[in-house]
C-alpha cells in the first residue's frame, strides 16, 4: 500500500511537469552595463508573465531558457539604474543582446520600492514598503494588514491587542493616512484577548508604508510612526468571488471605453461560527458573530492634467463572547457589541502647466457608533451598557513643485475630531464631550548638497483648539551616498500629540504628548531583490499623560525609547527562495499612566525577532510560505505582589510559527488562487497576561490567565476572478526574478 501510494504521487507530479516540459524553450543571451559600457552586476533581466529569468554575473552577462512566446517584453532592472524595456519578435537575434541601462538621480525624490522595503534619501530610510501579495502570502498575517506588518523590525507583536506597536510607543502614537486623509479608527472594536482586524481590505491599496522612525513635516498626529497607505489605480473590467469558512465576498470593477472612469465595488458577509470549533474550553461565543462590509473605489481623469479618486467604506459588526472572570472562579461575563462604521474620502490632484507643480486638494469624513452590553452569567441583574460616537473630518491642501534639483512640498491641514462616550448601569453618566479643531501649516525641501549628499529640512506648525496652544516642530534629514549601492542617514525631528485616553481611561487631553526621535541608518542594497538594513535609534518622551491615585490626570511623565533594528530581505540567493529576517532590541522606559516612576511598558519586548521564508515550486506552479516569529517577555501588575513599581512582573518567552500554501491556476477565462494556512504550526499556548479580580480572597487576588482564544487555526480561502488574471500578482513577486 505504501508502495502504491508512492508511485501515485510521483506519477501525479510527472503529470503535472509534462505541460511545461512540452512548452518550446529559446534561449536568450546578452550583456547589461552602464552608459560607460562598464557592466552591471545582480541586473534583473526576464521576460513580462514569466517565471523564467536571471540576474546578471559580476561581467554583466545572463543566459537562460524561456518558454514565452513573441512578440516577447524583455525587462532589465537594477535598484540604482532606470529600468528598460526590450521587444523582442519572431525572427529577432536572441544572442549578444547588448542592453544599457542610465544610472538615476542621485537625490531623486521618488521612492526606491524593492517589493518589502523603500529606502530614500530625505527622511524616507525608515519605511517599510509592501504590496498587497506581501500581506496575502504571510502567514503570519491571515490576510490583514496590521498583523503581517507585525513582521517588520521596529513594531511589536503584542498578541492581545490591535494597533501599530512602534519602538515602544503606544498603538495610538502611530497614525495612518490615505492619501494623506487621517483614518481615526483603522481597526474593529469589541474584541477581547485577541486582536481586532483591520477595517480596510488590503487589495484597496497599491501601495502600504510604515515609517517606523521620523517622518516628513508635511504629516503629523503621531509621536511614533506613521503609516501610508496609496489606493489602487485603475484596472481592466473583472468580476471576482471569493469563499472561505470565515466570509464569502464578491465585486466587480468597470473600466469605460475611454479609459478615464474606473469604479469598484465588493461587498463581503463574514460569520465566526467556523471558530467556535477551534476555541479552548475556557473561551465561548454565545451570540451572534457577524460582520458585512461594502466599499467602493473611484477614479476620474476629466483631462490629462487631473486625477480625482474617491473612497466610501461601510461596515457593520456584530459580536459576543463570554470570558471568564477571577471571581466567582467558573463565571463568565458575556458581552455583545453592535459596531458601525463610516468612511468616504476625496482626492483632486492637478499638474499645472509645465509639469513642474502639482496640486492635491483632499477631503475626508468618519463617523464609529459602537454599542457594548456586559453581563454576568450567573447574576444578570449585573449589567451594563456603554455607547461612544466618534466623528473625524479632515481637508487638505498641499503643493509640490521642482525648481532644478530643489523639490519643494507645502500646503496646510485642518482636522476636527469629536467623541461621546456614556455608560449605563444603575444610573447613567456620561464624560464630557471631546470636540478638538487642529490647524496645521509646513513646508519641506529636499536639496542635494554634492553629488554624494542630499538633505531634507523641514517646518510643521500646529494649532490646537483642545489644548488651546500652538506649537512649531522642525525636521531634519541628511543622506551621505558612500557607494551605488550604500548610504548612511542621519535624521532628527520633533513631534507632538495630544493622548488618544478619552475611550480606554476616560481622560479629555489638556496639553500635547512630545516625543524627540534621532535615527541613524546604514542602508545597503546591491539589487532590486536585496537589502540589508541596520538602524540605531534614540526617542525622547515629554508631557506623558499620568494617573495620580485619585484619578487625577496630568502631563508630568517623560521617557526614553532606544535601540537597534536589523532587517536583511533577498531573493533567489538560494534558488527559487526568498527570505526576510527581522531583530529589533528595545531599551524603552516611560512614566506613564499609573506608573510612579519610569519603567518598561506592558507593549514592549526587548528582544522580537521573525523570519518569513517563501519558496516558489515551479514544477507544481506552487508558493510555499513559513513565519516564525520570537519575543521576550513583557511586563504586567500582579497586585499580589508588593513593590514600588506598577508593572513588577514579567510573562515568559513567546515563539510562534505559522504556514501558508498559494496555489494560482487558470480554467477558460477564469483565474484564481487557492490558499490554505495554519496559524500556531506547534500548538503553543502564549500568556498575555492576567485579569486579577477586584478584591483580595484570603489575601489573594484571583486571577485568570489571558491567551489567545485558540490554540491553532486552520483557513481555506479561493479567489477567482473573470477579467484580470490575479495569479501575476503572485507571478511577479521577486522570488522568481533570481531564481529562474
């Protein structure tokens, strides 16, 4: 029987070959060098669609085998030289192709992507560029942004809770914008000891940036990290379904004749009854767990001069869950949360006369009505309800003009931001509303000073209606080219918010959080498909919000946050391989909330480090995705224990690893991707900490242990779509570019 099934897999295999064995095969040869007729080493030379390919020797030259058919689009790329691209038709020599390639500017502003990372000069070093494929094909990830971003050396996986984890910063003290319009609320709500997803679909994106250091004067609202995200832009008419256990999702997208007007629109039900078979004992979903959302992107090019995009999102939770309490030992608390969603948001971007300036002028508005009922299970009289309504509205106005080598950004922002937060049970109160106006100015210049060296300097003034204050905060960037391939940045910039407390402890901000951030980066990058990244970094915190005992807020907290990340991403160095590893130590202490004094946050870790390897299997036409993921321990407050410091106790070690399989096929006129993924491949049981109750038994507080709800989960997902083939988006990632 063993036997049989042996030669079955091996036959099924063959079967499988036999297609790409029959296909023709030409061979393509040629050399790649510089204006100077100097060669180019690790260039990038492969056909359009095409899993067949190589990178260049140290004498410029490539040799291989393709199956493409003509009239073939021969692409040769390399990270410090402007890509090129050669036809090459029937009855054209395929041998001694000489193909030069133009070195780029050494200052150019435009970012360097390198499907993972983007590093450039004047302040864009620290960030960290992905595609949507990066996200989908992470196991780690399960589909959402936030938690494959988790990856990424300087953010922290802290498993029990959403939000962007910056070198020892809070979630709030990371912003993220589209097209430069802040999203508020950019997670779900009312989930307990897990994670909430993110609210925006990654496929509504073509590009995703975290600066995970300093960051431009033209951006604020954050004291940590800020996060970019770029929408889509147009695409062929398609219609695509996709299905799993956890959501079933369908849309189409329309692209008019004139290839000017472009609409998409997907709406997608999602249902956790799949869940409750993966749940531990300890954990129950007693109620309905459902979600549906519905989006719709736009884009409008009334001449060749404008653009104009539009996004509107709705979504609409339903949740429940029952945790166990300390006290009573065996009793849950149950909740049920009802959440509604709102986003819409406008982009008009002009190119005047003469392609030297650029104007955008952007809109946005965002309105969160979010319901949460608790009660005890044993007693239900013990009830109660807490409502908030969160409402943000933003406009901006920015310019970008050339003058020579000068690139010049400057414009203005105003943002007004209200909540309502009110609680019943047995009487009802509410908190006073927070109403904040926040007027903003800057302007920024990105300059070479040498051919070697370019700098970036920057000024960001703020006024703030809530805090009544204004406040100026200058940025600073210089970037020494030391090779073609390697530089060193220094940058320094000061940034300012007010605490995002009003929700969690109920605090309305009375004056701005500061932070001061000083980052020195080493870059190397001898290709498109090769980076290695080494940064030290020293953040200074000032005007930290407190809690005195009586529950007396202030701003009298300061700390410090510093360290080193590491990030090494590569492709093809072992055949048909990609790899991304990631170490970050952090040194972070903070007086802050109810700490007395500086101490280490419960977000930070002081070691993280993770891995994720993909391998692309050509014989199958098949990707093969490992994460793994460690940290050290985190703190907590153990009331048991005595000790002047609030967080006085640590959680052990976390280890994590999670696998995913991709496999994109084609039937008629329908192409699709099948995926199948294990989250936690060793059944590890993580602590995130402990809810202790609020009185003491026998002079001991009780507690419960906080973990994730399930040990492993297991997700099957297929996506077909009629109209674009979506299995280039695997096709093209930098795996096949040196592995061919």
């Amino acid at each position: 029987m063993k036997h049989l099934i042996s030669r079955t897999l091996i036959r099924l295999l063959l079967i499988l070959c036999i297609p790409m064995s029959l296909a023709a095969q030409r061979q393509i040869a040629g050399t790649v060098t510089d204006t100077k007729d100097r060669p180019i080493v690790l260039a990038n030379v492969y056909p359009i669609n095409s899993f067949d390919g190589m990178a260049t020797d140290s004498l410029g030259r490539f040799r291989f085998t393709t199956s493409s058919t003509f009239p073939m689009r021969l692409v040769v790329s390399h990270i410090n030289y402007h890509s090129d691209t050669l036809t090459i038709r029937k009855g054209d020599p395929m041998e001694n192709i000489r193909i030069r390639l133009r070195e780029t500017d050494d200052y150019k502003l435009s970012e360097v992507v390198v499907s993972v990372s983007a590093f450039g000069v004047g302040g864009k070093q620290n960030k960290t560029v992905l595609n949507p494929m990066d996200v989908y094909t992470n196991p780690s990830g399960n589909g959402d942004l936030s938690m494959a971003l988790r990856q990424t050396p300087g953010l922290q996986d802290v498993g029990d809770r959403e939000g962007f984890f910056v070198r020892g910063g809070a979630s709030w003290e990371t912003a993220v914008t589209i097209e430069g319009i802040r999203v508020k609320r950019f997670f779900g709500k009312n989930r307990f000891d897990a994670p909430a997803r993110s609210r925006f679909e990654t496929g509504m994106f073509s590009g995703l940036s975290l600066s995970t250091g300093g960051y431009g004067a033209t951006e604020g609202g954050a004291l940590s990290g800020l996060l970019r995200l770029r929408l889509a832009g147009k695409s062929p008419s398609s219609v695509g379904i996709g299905i799993s256990p956890l959501f079933v999702n369908g849309g189409g997208g329309h692209l008019s004749r004139s290839n000017r007007f472009y609409i998409e629109q997907n709406a997608s039900v999602s249902d956790a009854a799949y869940i409750r078979l993966l749940l531990k004992p300890e954990y129950k979903l007693p109620g309905t767990n459902r979600s549906y959302a519905y989006n719709a992107r736009t884009i409008w090019n009334p001449t060749s001069q404008d653009e104009v995009k539009g996004l509107f999102l709705f979504v609409h939770d339903l949740s429940s869950s029952a945790l166990r309490i300390p006290s009573p030992a065996t009793a849950y608390m149950l909740y049920a949360g009802r959440n509604t969603y709102g986003f819409g948001m406008a982009v008009w971007r002009h190119d005047f006369e003469g392609g030297k300036t650029t104007s955008t002028l952007s809109a946005g508005y965002s309105e969160d009505h979010n319901r949460l009922h608790r009660q005890l299970e044993i007693e239900p009289d013990i009830e109660s309800t807490f409502r908030t309504v969160e409402r943000d509205a933003n406009i901006r106005l920015r310019f970008d003009s050339r003058i020579k080598a000068w690139r010049l950004s400057y414009g203005s922002d105003y943002t007004y931001s209200e909540a309502k937060s009110s609680v019943r049970e047995d009487k009802s109160s509410a908190l006073p509303t927070l109403r904040e106006h926040l007027v903003a100015a800057y302007a920024e210049a990105l300059f070479p000073l040498s051919n070697r060296i370019s700098a970036t300097a920057g000024l960001r003034a703020e006024y703030s209606g809530l805090t009544e204050s204004a406040i100026v905060l200058p940025r600073l960037s210089a970037t020494y080219k030391l090779s073609p391939s390697s530089r060193i940045t220094l940058d320094a910039g000061g940034y300012a918010a007010p605490g995002d407390y009003y929700l969690s402890h109920g605090i309305v901000p009375q004056k701005r959080e500061h932070s001061q951030q000083y980052n020195l980066t080493y870059e190397w990058r001898p290709s498109r498909t090769q980076v290695l990244r080494l940064q030290a970094y020293d953040k200074e915190y000032s005007r930290l919000t407190t809690l005195a005992p009586d529950g007396t807020a202030s701003n009298l907290g300061k700390g410090y946050a510093r360290g080193l990340d590491f990030f090494w991403k590569a492709s093809g160095l072992i055949r048909s391989f990609e790899h991304w590893f990631s170490y970050s130590y952090t040194d972070a202490r903070r007086q802050y909330l109810f700490s007395p004094d500086q101490e280490r946050p419960d977000f930070v870790a002081k070691h993280t480090l993770s891995t994720v390897l993909k391998y692309w299997c050509a014989p199958i036409s098949s990707l093969f995705n490992v994460s793994m993921s460690w940290r050290s321990g985190m703190t907590y407050h153990d009331p048991n224990i005595v000790s002047p410091a609030y967080l006085n106790a640590s959680l052990p070690a976390n280890f994590s690893m999670s696998a995913s399989y991709n496999y994109p096929f084609k039937y008629k006129k329908a192409g699709g991707v099948l995926v199948f993924s294990v989250h936690n491949l060793f059944n590890s049981d993580p602590t995130y900490g402990y809810r202790f109750g609020d009185k003491p038994i026998g002079g001991v507080y009780p507690s419960v242990r906080i973990s994730t709800p399930y040990r492993q989960f297991y997700m099957v997902g297929l996506f077909i779509n009629f109209g674009i083939d979506r299995r280039q988006e695997i096709m093209n990632t930098d795996i096949k570019i040196k592995s061919r």
